[in-house]
C-alpha cells in the first residue's frame, strides 16, 4: 500500500529492512534492502485447513518462524513493525518466539471482520498480548481494540501520513454552467458506501443536469455498481476508470468539485480508520461529504472542514451536495478548512517522525 511506502521511504533515524512474500513494481517503488520470503510450498493446503474446514486464521509454521528469526539476525533487527493486525495474527508464532520487541498496526478492518467468531478473536487477543506496543490509526480503533482486550496503556495513535508537497493546496470555484465534477475513489466493497453516493448523485443530478461522476477504483461490487447506476437512468453520467495510478488520482481531485465518502458498517463488522483517498482530496483543497463513521469525524470537523451526514442517508448526502453547490462561501471555506486540518493532523513527515519516536520509547531511547 501507498501510504506504508510513503512511510518506510520518510525515515531517518531507523534503517528499515522489508520482508515480504512478494515484490512489485520495484522500478516505481524503489527501494534497496527487502528479503522476499516466498510463501512455503503447503501454503495454500494450510489456508484451506484453516479457513475452509476449521474456520480459523492461518498462521505460519514453525519452520518458517525459524526462518524470519534467523533473517531477523543476520541483519541485527532490533525491531518488528507488522503493517496489519491478521498479519500480526499470522505471525504469532514468531511473535510468540519473542525475537525482538514488536510493534503492531491497525487500521480498520483488521480491528473487525471476523471478530464474532471465537476462532478469529481469541487468537487476536493472543497476539495483542504478546506484542510490545500496538498503534491504531483513529480514536474509534483504539475504542474497539480495547474492546478486545487489548491493554489500553500500550496503544497509541498514529494517523496516516499524507505527503503535502505532492497534493498542495488549490482553491476551487463554482463551475460553469452547473457542470459539477463529482468523485468518490476507493475499494469498491461493501463499507465504502458506493449505492448511496449513486443514489445520492442521481438526486443531486435532476437539480444539476450537466454534472458528473466518476467512481475510481477496483473491487467485487463493479457490476452491482452499474447496473444501479443504469437502474437509476444515470449510467450516462457515472464513468468507473478502475485503478488509477497516483499521478492519474492527483489530475482527477484537481478537475473535481466535490468528494463524497459516505462510508459505512459492513455486514462483517468492516469498518474505515480515516480514508486515504479523502484525506488527500482534503490536502488539495477539493471540498468533502462524508458520514460519521469510524474515524471519519476525528479528521473532519462538521460544517467547518468538511460536511457528514449519517450512515446509508443518501438523503442527507444529496442535501449536503446541494448546500455546497448553492454557498460559494461555505464551498470556498471548506474546501480551505479541510486543507489545513489535513496539515494540522495528518502531515506525512510529522507522523513519520512520530513513528521513530515510537520506535525509540520500545529501545529505550536510543
């Protein structure tokens, strides 16, 4: 992901060494010291063992514990960041081993699919016992992470960093003749929200007629997604270009009027930390309607940084469009409140930063 690139690439004080199953696109992600640890031969019988006939997490194998212990040596690793929490539930073993101290990060659906399944859970609780400090991207995961036992006292925050320089602030006016430029980027799953931000479009359109939305990103729901848009006679005016490369992204915020993000619950407790993808339409300037959902409401403050409404509102969502695209002000003044509180909180050196510092408090300081 991105935004865990952006952050091994920022650090000065810690040398990072990446073990991973595999590498790609290394000419556009550079970067010099990563062992490739291949997944063992029996991985796939593994996973179906595990989560097809005994519904349990898969996790690593002895031997292969052994391994990364052995790679840990040899580089005089003082240190293990896991990205992921299933990640860190896969490496228990390891973990359980003890090798070097051990940082652990949640970021949303880590924090909650599966976690009503005893299964899922208890190993889950295992391992946040066993790991020296965990770090949550919001407030709302802490919330939840302690719900699952986890000792509150070795949690901290640690928000997305996102990188200024390249998404830097431009302000946006009205656009001509009522062509609204609409956009939503992200997975297309369930707690993204998508149907009601169509449904929300397709009010939003009778009022303005030449507007436009483009949902960008990949994922299950692509069909589902326009066959509704065909459903509610706005398939002409919703384009879905898949993934789009960073530089792709950056065009599409900057053409753009109006970002919705109206995530949601998902049906297997899936939930957002704080969005990528609106955090860096916020940097640019690019004015936002969200929900208050997971940590949506610790990066947008309401009516002031950007507009929320409640989850699954398309109503709502569809009214808070229109607010926006009637009050030049209001639409001026928050797309420049949510620039700021996105250099404020979210300002990708501050957090790397705060990241080395976290690294420090588990060495001793040093």
């Amino acid at each position: 992901m991105r935004h865990v690139y952006r952050q091994i690439v920022g650090m000065e004080s810690v040398r990072p060494l990446v073990l991973t199953r595999k590498r790609e696109e290394a000419a556009r992600f550079p970067f010099d010291d990563v062992v490739v640890m291949p997944k063992p031969r029996i991985h796939e019988l593994q996973r179906f063992w595990s989560r097809k006939v005994r519904d349990e997490p898969l996790q690593i194998l002895p031997s292969e514990a052994a391994r990364i212990t052995e790679v840990l040596r040899s580089h005089h690793a003082r240190l293990l960041h896991v990205y992921f929490g299933h990640i860190g539930v896969l490496l228990l073993p390891l973990i359980k081993a003890h090798p070097v101290p051990v940082v652990v990060s949640f970021h949303g659906a880590d924090a909650m699919v599966d976690m009503d399944k005893p299964s899922f859970r208890l190993p889950t609780q295992t391992m946040l016992d066993a790991v020296d400090l965990v770090l949550a991207r919001s407030e709302s995961l802490v919330e939840r992470l302690v719900m699952l036992g986890c000792q509150k006292s070795k949690i901290r925050i640690h928000r997305t960093g996102i990188p200024l320089d390249e998404l830097p602030f431009q302000p946006r006016s009205f656009p001509k003749k009522g062509k609204w430029r609409v956009v939503q980027a992200c997975r297309l799953i369930e707690k993204k929200g998508l149907p009601v931000t169509l449904r929300a479009f397709a009010s939003f359109s009778r009022e303005f007629p030449d507007s436009t939305l483009v949902i960008a990103g990949e994922g299950p729901l692509l069909s589902d997604l326009k066959d509704l848009a065909k459903d509610l006679g706005i398939k002409d005016r919703v384009t879905f270009p898949g993934f789009l490369a960073a530089d792709e992204l950056r065009r599409l915020y900057y053409e753009a009027h109006l970002f919705l993000h109206p995530s949601e619950l998902g049906k297997d407790g899936n939930q957002e930390g704080v969005p990528n993808s609106m955090l860096e339409a916020m940097a640019t300037g690019l004015p936002v309607v969200a929900t208050t959902h997971g940590g949506i409401p610790e990066a947008i403050d309401n009516g002031v940084s950007g507009l929320l409404v409640d989850e699954r509102d398309d109503k709502a969502l569809a009214v808070s469009m229109r607010k926006l695209a009637t009050d030049e002000v209001l639409y001026r003044a928050i797309g420049e409140a949510g620039s700021k509180a996105v250099s404020d909180k979210f300002e990708i050196r501050k957090q790397i930063r705060s990241l080395e510092g976290f690294y420090r408090e588990l060495l001793g300081g040093h």
